[in-house]
C-alpha cells in the first residue's frame, strides 16, 4: 500500500510542477467545436475569479478549508462541445474530472479530490423550457430546483413537481440520486417522474435515452449520475397540484406529550391519504428551551379537507383553522424552504443557500416504529448539542407502489419513513469540528436497533463517507458494497454491470463513485 500513496504524491507533484492549464488550453481548443474562447471558460488558481468560483456553491462550509487537494482548473462551460472537450482533455492528460451543479454535495465529492482534477461547474447550463401542451419540461443540471418550481409556476397554476425542500440544490445531483419532497407520497421521488435525459459518456458523445439505452437510463435515475458522465439536462413529467393548498405546523416539546405524539405519527403518516405529507423535526437549536418537535405539514387540498382528515386520523396533534395557511403550490415551496412569511416567490430565483453553516448528517430509513423509549433516548442525546435536528420525512402512500428496481433508487415498500441527522456549526470554530463529528456518529450508533437492518440502509442524497469510501487506485467489488448495498440495496450489483459496461476503466470516479469489475 505505501508504493500507492509514492505513486499518488508523484502524480500530484509532477502536475503541480508544470504548466498544465498550458496544455488543457491547446488540447480543448482542438476539441471544442463552438467559437467560444477557451480562456474565458477555463480557470487557473491565479486567475481572480478561481477563488470566487471555487466557493460560490460550496454549500457545506465544512470543505472551504479542506485539506483535499482543490481542482487545477475549473471549467464554467457554455457548450456542450465544451464539456466534451473537457472529458477528452481530462482522459488525454491523466486527471480526474469532478462535476458541480448546485454544490450541496454533504461531503464536497462533485469540488474536491485526493488526487489532480479539474472541475466542471455547470453554472451557464442552467436552462428550462417548459412545454404545457404535453406537460413536461427540459431542465438543464446547472438549474436549481427553486427556478424549476419557479418556472413551472410562471406557466401553470395547476402543476408542480415532485421534488426537494431546499431550492438552491442543483439539479444534477438531485435528481440523479432519487431526490425527494413534500409530494413524495403522492408522485413518488423526483427521478420516478424523469422520462428523457442528455448524457456525456466517457467517449464525449452526447446521448439521449434511446442512445444511452435503458440500462444506463436506469441506472442514472437515483444511482448517482457522476458514476456515468455529465449528464447536461432532464426531461421530466409535470404534475397536477390543486390552485390551493394548505401548509400547518404545530410545535410542542417533550414536556407536554411530545413522545407519545410522536409515536402515534410512526403508526399514522405512511397510510393516510396521500395528499397529506407530515414531517417531524425534532430541533435543539441552543436557546435553552430544550428540544423541540415540530409537526410540519402540506396537504394537496384545502383547509375544510384538512381538519376533518386530522381530526379523525390523529386527533391528538389537535390540529385547527388558525395552525393553517391556504396557499398556492409554489407559495408552499417558498414556506418550506423557510424564507420569512410574506417572501416573494422570487426568492426561488436566488442560488445563495439561506442558512450556510458547516455541518455533517447521516441518514436512516425505518420500517417499525420506534419505541418511546426509543424517542427518548432521540431526546437524550439532542440535548447535548447546541444546534442539532432529527428529521423524519414519511413515505408510503406512491412510494409503496413502485417497484424497488423500477429504477436505481431502491427505498420503497415498507419503509414508513426517512431519518435525517444533522448537526451544525459556526465554520470559524474549525476546532470543535472532531466533537460535533463525534456526536453524531454517537447517536448514529445509537439508532442501530431502531431502524432498517441487513442491510442497514441510507440515501444517497445524504451522502455520509463513514460508510466507507473508494481506494484512491483500484476499489474491488466487496469493498464498495460495504457502501454501496446500504444506498442501492439490491440494485448495486445491476449499477456495477452498468459501469462496467459504459465505463469499464473507472474515469468517472469519486470515494463513493459506482466501480468497475475490469
């Protein structure tokens, strides 16, 4: 193993030691086919814009000061023969290549690597064409999902998509590891409703879906798309949403019954109607107030549906007229998002992220309900951290319908709902990152018993390198499946005949990239 690592620090001097951009310039100029200068895409770390660009989406403040190497170049094409060029270039020159659209990656995978890459930020492909004569869409990966919602609102009151809370994450990332939001209960994840998508393979060609062929078309939907190339847009289904909807929260803590409500949602939230999407975030966020659980809720319909629903399937959440608010659909997006009450839906258009801290999370899934002891043991450890949540998104309803293999993303039937942990911090206080890191894998231990088993599984979407990580060289298949079963389940064997097939010598690769068997 030590001649590896000689090797790696060989490779990472010699191309710090000579001009390199030199050479990317000469070889995408000869490659890319638009007139664009190549110098106006490409960023050197002495150029006054690399700093800027580099940060721009980094949306985990956890990485600004990472020790991984940062790329050689960063690429800001606006062709698609400029990211062509790019592959070509990278595969010419011996470099990795890292894709970003919206940078949310938890553990900065698409912007950061052990090894000499350049990075392609896909900030110009930020297209959406929307067709409402056969209600679809076009979106380029550099959007975000609040200009897609966005958008989609400007064209129609009555249709929405099926995708995530936070509207500064990109598309590309999103969609491609399954991607899912309020309405997941009714229309599934994000990826169940793309029907069409452009890809560029290891050899820069382009290729739609009848040209990539349904095995890789799978594969990209809730597999992780950067295993397989740069996939440049997506072709997606709109879907119908009534003109009005209705958002509710109730916040209560566990001196007044919050265990016992919690525990009743377990039994209740994956089997009611599936226009109602409740979500519990259990929060202590260092006001000396304790932990508090708050019941978050959209419902595809009004408030004179809601309140009797309540009424009659949890009743003791008391849910009434003056906890809700009758909204339009994109209005609620804006709500979840957490922007102040009153935003503009404009708000949707901006890519800077509202609450950008440093942080680590982890996830679960869960398939019996917890016990109340189990909740407050949940309790226990919140309490040891200044600002920490507890997030349990419920499932059911589509997502019970869908096979398990329809696509790449495997988190289906008996799964009552999706656990995410976080912990946050102020990105100044570097020095305490190893205890918040420390907690979180504490409690993370601490659920084993409580949550899915053999495998014990998480999302892709929360991307956590505890779970293991590629060799920086050649990674065997037992050894990524330590990883890789726990995202994909089942669907890991198919992924990696996949990748093997489209890119047998592994140039699309990161620590939890799909690997190749050749």
């Amino acid at each position: 193993m030590k001649h590896i690592f000689i090797f790696i620090l060989l490779i990472i001097s010699c191309a710090n030691s000579i001009p390199i951009h030199k050479e990317f310039y000469k070889c995408i100029s000869t490659h890319s086919i638009t007139s664009t200068k190549s110098i106006e895409i490409i960023f050197t770390p002495e150029s006054s814009l690399y700093s800027s660009l580099l940060k721009s989406s980094q949306q985990n403040l956890r990485w600004i000061n990472s020790t991984s190497s940062n790329p050689l170049l960063i690429i800001t094409p606006f062709q698609e023969s400029e990211i062509q060029a790019a592959i070509i270039c990278s595969r010419t020159l011996g470099l990795q290549l890292r894709v970003r659209s919206g940078g949310h990656d938890y553990e900065g995978l698409s912007y950061l690597s052990q090894l000499p890459f350049v990075l392609i930020d896909l900030i110009n492909f930020g297209a959406i064409e929307i067709d409402m004569e056969d209600q679809t869409a076009w979106v380029q990966s550099g959007a975000t999902i609040g200009q897609l919602y966005y958008a989609i609102a400007k064209k129609s009151g009555v249709h929405g998509f099926p995708a995530g809370l936070c509207p500064t994450v990109g598309v590309g990332g999103h969609f491609s590891g399954g991607g899912f939001g309020t309405m997941v209960r009714k229309y599934g994840v994000a990826a169940d409703n793309v029907v069409d998508a452009y890809l560029i393979d290891v050899h820069g060609r382009i290729l739609d879906r009848k040209g990539m062929g349904e095995d890789l078309f799978w594969a990209i939907r809730g597999g992780g798309g950067a295993s397989f190339g740069v996939i440049l847009s997506w072709k997606i289904n709109l879907v119908q949403v009534p003109q009005t909807v209705t958002v509710f929260a109730v916040t209560t803590t566990f001196e007044f019954g919050a265990t016992k409500l919690i525990h009743k949602w377990q039994h209740i939230a994956d089997k009611v109607d599936e226009d109602l999407f409740i979500r519990i975030i259990m929060q202590n966020i260092g006001d000396g107030k304790g932990v508090q659980v708050i019941f978050n809720s959209l419902f595809l319909g009004g408030i004179e549906r809601v309140i009797p629903l309540m009424n009659e399937k949890f009743p003791e959440l008391e849910v009434k007229a003056e906890n809700c608010s009758e909204m339009s659909w994109v209005e609620s997006t804006v709500y979840f998002a957490g922007f102040p009450n009153g935003s503009p839906v404009e708000v949707l258009l901006d890519k800077t992220e509202l609450y950008k801290a440093s942080f680590k999370a982890k996830s679960d899934f869960v398939t019996i309900p917890i016990s109340e002891k189990g909740v407050e043991g949940i309790v226990d450890k919140l309490v040891e951290e200044e600002v920490a949540f507890v997030i349990m998104d419920p499932y059911g309803g589509r997502m019970s319908e869908i096979s398990e293999s329809e696509i790449a993303f495997p988190h289906r039937k008996g799964v009552m709902y999706n656990i995410q942990y976080l912990v946050k911090w102020e990105w100044e206080r570097e020095r305490e990152e190893k205890k918040h890191i420390k907690w979180i894998r504490c409690l993370h231990r601490y659920m084993k018993p409580y949550v899915s088993r053999s495998p014990r599984t998480a999302y892709l979407n929360y991307r956590d390198l505890d779970l293991g990580r590629n060799k920086l060289i050649n990674t065997s298949y037992a050894e990524a499946s330590v990883w890789g079963i726990k995202y994909f389940k089942g669907n890991f064997k198919r992924l990696v005949q996949v990748k093997t097939k489209v890119d047998p010598h592994n140039f699309f690769r990161n620590d939890q990239s799909i690997p190749s068997l050749k």
